[in-house]
C-alpha cells in the first residue's frame, strides 16, 4: 500500500464528530467500517467481513498478547496512540521470540470525537502496521457517552508464530549473563510528560515509538539469548525487576552506562523522576550468554533502531530477586519494584 | 476448577478501590495480577507471565475475532459484563465454525472503582470461561482518571481452530436456504433496557448471554450449513441485512414465526422499539440447505441454549440485498439496516 498520495477517506454520511450510532452496529457503523478502517487496514483476511477472522498458520507455538492504550495526549512528538498501539503489542510478541503476523483493533470512542481525529490515527496505525510487517485483520468499535471515555482508547491484540525449538523467557536469566540495552532510555516517558508540563528544550524530546520485530529477527540466529523485555510501563528498573524475580537471579547495572540523552535527563531532573522508572516504546533489554554479548551487541548497532546500543550490567547469583545498582559515585544501591504509578496513561 | 467454595482474592496490600498505581506495571499492578487475575483464571501459558502467553496450536485455519464490551449496567439479571466478555468473543468464534480456545482480557479501569467489584466480574469470566472450554491466557490492566471511563471496560480477543474443509460464511447463502433462530429474540437486550427503564414485569427479563459453541460443534457435523450469525448489536434485522447483502440474495421473514416472550414483546412496546432490531447474546441464525433444515432444528432443539429454536423464514433471489417481513395481517415491509443506535451501550 503506497501512503504517499493516501489521504483519510471520510465516512459517507458526513458526520464531523462521533456519535453513538458509530458504535451501533447499524449503517452508521458500516459507514466507518467500510469508508475508514476497510481502506486504511485493508487486507484479504478483514475484507471478508465476518464476525472473526480467518487465517492460516503453520503448525508449532504461538504468541498471543493483548494492550490496552489510553496515553493522553493522543498526538505527541514522535507518535500517537495509533503508532503506539500497533508497536506496544508487535513488540511483546516479539519479546517472546515471536514474528508477528496478525493483529486486532478494538476502539472505545467518546461521543463528539472528531472523525478527522479517527482518521488521522487509523492512518498511522496502518502505516506502523505496515512498517512492522502485520496485517489488522479484525476490529470492533464502540462508542460511549460524552464525558465517559477521553476520545479515544484503542486495544491491540496480537499472533505471532514463534521459530521452532526457540527457548526464551524471563525465567531463563543466569549467572554470568550480560544485560544489554538497545539505545537510550526514557525518550517516551518524557516526550509525553514534556508535552503535558509545557517544558521546553532546545531540541523536542521525541518519543522512540518504533517496531522492534525486526532487531529481535536478527538477533535470534546468533544465539545465547536467555530473556528479552521491552521496557514500558514502570521502566528499565520494573523489567529487570521481574526478570530477576522470575529467574531467581540478581542483577548489577552501572548508572553511568545507561545511555540517557541529555534533554530526557534534564526533564527527568525538572520533574524529579528517575530515567530507569521511565517507560520506553522502542527500546529493549537482552540478557545473554556472556560468550555471545559482543556479537549480538555489534548485531543490535547494525540496526537502525539500536544505533546506540550497549551492557548496562550483569546477572549474578549474589542477592537474588534484586536489582542493585552501581551509582556514580561508586556507591551502590538497591532499585526497587515501584509501587504505583509516577507517570499516569503514558500509553 | 471449582467455583463452589471459592471466594474472590483481594489484592494483599488493601486498596478497597482502584487507584491508578493499579494500572502503572508496579507492585500494585502486580498485586493485581497475582492475588486476583492469576488465581481466577489460572493456568500454564497465563502462569508464564512474559509479554506474551505461548500457545500450541494444530496446522490449519484459526479463527481470530475482538470485541470490546462497555455495557451499562456493569451487572443485569441474568449476567453481567464479565460474562458477556467472554461469550461475546466465544460466540463470534464459533459464528465461524472455530472451536473458541484462548481469550485474551484487557481491562481498562476507571480510578475510584471498587475492587470488590472487579473480582466478582473476574469470578464471573473466569466461571464464564471454564463453561464455554477456553483458556483466558494473556490480559493487561489500565487504570484512567475519575471522570474519563465508566468503571470498567473489557476487552476480549480470542482464537479458535476451524475444522479442515468446513466452508461457512456471510457471502454463502444460496436462494431456496432455510433461516434458522436458535431461540426467542430480544432477551438480552431488554434485560438490560428494563433495569435502566425501571420496568417491572411479573417475570424479571434475564439476558440469555451464553456460550453457542456446543451448540455449534453439535451442527456442524450434520452438514448443510452455509452460515452463521449471532445477532447481538443491531439485531436479527442487521445480521439478515448484512448476509443478504454479502451474499446477494434476498430474505423473507414471517412475523408470526419469531419467537419472542411477553415480557420481551411488552417492554418493546413500551419503549417503541422492534424486537428485529434488539441485541441478543445467546442465540444465533443459522442459514442452512433445505434438505438438512428439520436435522438441523431437531438437533438444535436438543441443546440446551437452543431449546426454543424454529424455523423463520427463507433466502430467494428476489429483491438481493434486502430483508422483507411479512406482517401478521399479511402484508410485507422491507425491513432496513437501522442507521444507528436505538440501544446504546447494550454490550
């Protein structure tokens, strides 16, 4: 599908905002279905209009994930909740050692949303989904009363096929294992929080909002990957958290090696937040096979998405379940799981 | 799994409400997912806890539908969202011969909801899930501020596996088809409309929300027939519509033989509405050859969900694309697509 020339097509009846019959399953609801999600998503398997889908598959394991977003604003630098909700699950079936094949599209709209809002996000939805080589082939709408959604919240659904006597996991960290991270961190978190505290920098923090599919496809073959994570809600902290917790294991990072660029380290100072807690939309972590850490390091710098690349730490069997880390200073400290919540509806 | 003396877990650290940490990927969340979701729907691809769940499926053709559920009421006689959740998604599955296997549940919480409230709707799916045969394997929580939900909203996604060779879809009504309802129309949609009407009949109305997937593996085997529908949004109405229009034939109905209760029929009344166009959530149409019709209905009745199902009418090659009524006084209508929404929020 060429998007150069491509503009959103309307619905034919004409109506500039969202009401409830959108949601209704009647001609309204066709109306959207046929005039905007068919040529924006269209594909063989959702042209067949059915109440699923149908697809064929190879024989083996799959991977099935599910997200919600509901990140405010809708638009942002470097992305919106169209980009996020096609990449937020292509990249945790790829976090399994998955490929992603077919995804699906849930909306929650609020009555009086703009249709050209709509638009504009089923639009880039299919361009990410495009990118990131998955088709959308199923979708429902839903519309709400006025003042009982926020415009927008969009569910994405996910499978994906993962490769034959592939083992990887979070419980699968060990001793020895190097930590790896594939650029720098807490773009996203502070792109969208820069957008809605009015901070400005010299240059726009952009969110890194990207398909990570690709990477994890030329890694795999290399080998000595145990675990892969991508770290958003909660953070770089928050996934080696869990991963430590799941394998049984520690972990040591060292604060100077995670790559931070400066504009997110100077709002993450403003706003009093830590970069590790700081969710991420296009960066992962891999704890690997020490032998095998150079290479899939070069890997990984190879790609256009992990540019930036590098070991934050290591694995180790001392103090198991927790994440320690080695401050600038030389101390170290203790990084703990966090409780709730410092950056609210970031996806 | 037994439900019978099982309470629902509340999360350790004693929130009686949900707050956004509930939803930031933190302790709190995780609280959520081990003392509530892991113990109701507990099983091993679930118990994986990675991005994604890891599922083994058989070669072939798999069915994937999503439906996002935003019902108001939360709870009505005869069921609640929980259990619309997941049969709506069953359902819609087995709408395309699947045998429903793995759901997903993405929830999106409204800041201040009570969380006593959230475990009975899990009790509910979890309970709802075991009946229909399906795993609920992966889910993700998001928590917004008060004021921008509605308590709870559910997404379910799910796969199915379609037998091999079985060809059914909107597009294969043939003139001379038989058109099948499993049952009395109107149930679900009025049940709900009833408690938001304030009205009283002397028999409560109660959702018919359940499973069709027995059902549909009992038909299926008998052969001769060429497709399926539930008519939740929109109706018996919108469904006929929409496979007339697929397959390009025409439709006609007789009034007299849709089986509709009296209370059904007397809460339409009072609200103006037309029992064609209101949801149900347990019944389906089936559009079968007429030599297999009577095995069909014979079959049908013998199970439970479909006890009351009839014949209504029949598919021709007059007047493709519409769906005609004829009257109790013997006179015929088009009966159109709705534009819109006469019941919104109903699912």
């Amino acid at each position: 599908m060429n998007f150069e020339n491509w503009s959103c097509p309307l619905p034919l009846l004409d109506y500039p905002t969202i009401v409830l019959g959108h949601g209704g399953g009647g001609k309204l609801s066709a109306e959207l279905i046929e005039h905007l999600f068919l040529p924006a998503f269209g594909n063989p398997a959702l042209l067949n209009l059915g109440d699923s889908s149908v697809l064929t598959v190879p024989a083996g394991r799959l991977a099935f994930s599910t997200d919600s977003f509901v990140v405010r604003p809708l638009f942002f630098p470097g992305g919106s909740i169209g980009e996020l909700a096609v990449n937020g699950t292509v990249n945790d079936l790829a976090m399994s050692g998955a490929q992603p094949l077919y995804l699906s599209a849930g909306f929650i709209l609020e009555e009086g949303f703009a249709v050209s809002s709509l638009g504009e996000i089923v639009t880039r939805m299919a361009r990410a989904a495009y990118k990131a080589g998955v088709q959308i082939v199923t979708g429902d709408t839903k519309v709400v009363e006025r003042g009982h959604g926020d415009g927008c919240y969009i569910n994405t659904s996910g499978i994906g096929v993962i490769p034959d006597g592939l083992q990887i996991g979070p419980g699968l960290a060990r001793p020895g294992d190097v930590i790896l991270v594939s650029g720098t961190i807490g773009d996203h978190g502070m792109a969208i929080m820069s957008v809605r505290e009015g901070l400005e920098f010299d240059t726009v923090i952009e969110s890194d909002c990207a398909p990570l599919s690709e990477l994890v496809a030329d890694l795999l073959p290399l080998g000595g990957i145990h675990a892969l994570r991508d770290p958003t809600r909660g953070g770089v902290a928050s996934s080696l958290n869990e991963i430590a917790a799941s394998s049984g294991v520690g972990m040591i990072i060292e604060d100077v090696r995670v790559p931070v660029e400066p504009e997110v380290q100077a709002a993450c100072n403003l706003l009093g937040l830590d970069p590790l807690f700081v969710p991420n939309e296009g960066k992962l972590l891999a704890i690997v096979a020490p032998e095998k850490a150079d290479a899939i390091l070069d890997r990984m710098r190879a790609h256009p998405v992990a540019g930036r690349a590098c070991v934050i730490g290591r694995v180790t069997d001392k103090h198991p379940g927790l994440l320690v880390s080695k401050t600038r200073i030389g101390a170290t400290r203790v990084v703990p799981m966090q409780l709730g919540e410092q950056l609210p509806r970031i996806c």
